[in-house]
C-alpha cells in the first residue's frame, strides 16, 4: 500500500497504520555527525562531516518513490548548541525542513536523540546526572514544541543506544552488581521524556513514542527490569535494534 496523504484524517490514518508504514531507511551520518574536528560555524559542515551529501528534497522523494514508508532522523542536537542548552536555530530549522520534505512525501518520520558526543555517560555519575537530565529535558522541551503542530506522521524517539551503562553494570562481566541501577536509570529518563512530550502543547499529547531498550538489546530489553514508561495516551512502542547473530 502506498503511503496516504497528509490531509487524510486522524481516523483513517490510525486505521492504516499496520499496513501503512512498511519498511524504513535511516538518514544516517547527516545530522548526528559530531566531532571536534568538525567546523562548527554551519549546519552544513556537520550534515557533510561523515561523507553525506547535503539532503536535498529530491532525496527524500526518491526514498518514497522507492517504497519506503519510513524515514528515520538521527540527530545530535548539542552541534552549535547555545546557553542554557538551547538549540541553535539554524540546526534546528535545517532539520525541521528535512523533517517537512519527508512528511510531505507522504513519509512516517522519527525524530530522535542520537549519541551526540557521548554525553549520556554523565547520567551515571553522581555528580553529573543532574545536569545530564537538565540538558535532556531542555531539549525535548524545545522539540516538542518546535514539531507540535506536525501529525501523527512523526514520531519521536527517545534515545538512540546509549540506554545502558558499563560503569554501573558490566553485561559481560558475569555480575549482577549494579544491573539494577542501570536499568533503573535508563526507566527515570525514558519516564521523563515521556512527560515532557505529553506534558506539551498540540499533537504531543497523542504523538506516538518510541522507546529506547536497554541498550536497545532485545534480550536485556525483555529482562523484567526494564519497564515501559507509564503513558496517560497508552502509544508507547519499544525500540530494539536486532544485532542477533553477530554476523547478520
């Protein structure tokens, strides 16, 4: 089934979904470049930073002319970030074009935090989490009100794979010691993010989510310590990434 338009209603799109959204393609290595090395005076020089060239809408059309239903957007949000961890709006309304031309072209888009420097280490010290969850919710403040009036088409997405952390528990080292911790860890941000998005304006309120898996593994991710977050619209989907077997 091709994908519907945008202006189909909200009834109809629910309808179609499990047979709406088909296959999926990352826009990988554009906007979760990051780097030192990268000049940071433009939003292009990280789109192209990793080899990419600049997106053009004819690109993203192409994506839907192929048949795919899906464009997923990794993100690294602290390029050219300003105080207070404010976004730069020029990476931001780069994006939100991006993100526009994929709707338009009748595309299902997630939107996501992605690795971005490796920052989510600081979410287990001690004497870092607090900032690390400021700059958390500072953006997901910003981005859900930046894409409230964007449909059901879009989604968001918790976190990429940084949900599990070697310094509380090492998942090959045969111990137990700290696991709970971390899975606890990872449950607290995931429940923020949800409460951020659904305590915003416009669509958020039943924007369907997406959310990160411990370490988006899907064995740990079916471990009992980890727990969706609680959501008053009940559209939470859990997010895996299968590396099973290695070789695949």
């Amino acid at each position: 089934i091709s994908p519907f338009h945008r202006d189909s209603s909200r009834a109809m799109k629910q309808e179609r979904w499990k047979h709406d959204m088909g296959i999926g393609i990352n826009l990988g290595n554009t906007f979760e470049s990051c780097g030192t090395w990268i000049n940071n005076s433009s939003v292009t020089n990280y789109e192209t930073g990793w080899g990419s060239p600049v997106v053009t809408q004819e690109m993203i059309q192409g994506y839907a002319d192929c048949g795919f239903g899906v464009l997923r957007v990794p993100v690294a949000w602290s390029n050219m970030m300003q105080e207070n961890y404010t976004i730069h709006p020029d990476y931001l309304a780069r994006v939100h074009e991006v993100v526009d031309w994929a709707l338009d072209a009748g595309l299902y888009v997630i939107l996501n935090i992605h690795y971005d420097s490796g920052w989510w280490d600081g979410f287990a010290v001690e004497s870092e989490k607090d900032e690390c969850m400021t700059k958390y919710t500072r953006i997901w403040e910003q981005l859900s009100d930046a894409f409230k009036e964007e449909d059901d088409y879009l989604m968001f997405e918790s976190l990429n794979e940084e949900g599990g952390w070697d310094s509380l528990w090492n998942r090959y080292g045969g111990s137990t010691k700290g696991k709970k911790e971390s899975f606890d860890l990872l449950n607290e941000i995931n429940q923020k993010f949800v409460d951020i998005v659904r305590g915003s304006k416009g669509y958020n309120n039943k924007r369907h989510l997406l959310i990160a898996g411990y370490g988006t593994d899907i064995g740990l991710t079916c471990d009992e310590l980890f727990k969706m977050p609680k959501d008053p619209a009940k559209r939470c989907a859990v997010s895996v990434h299968y590396y099973t077997p290695s070789t695949f």
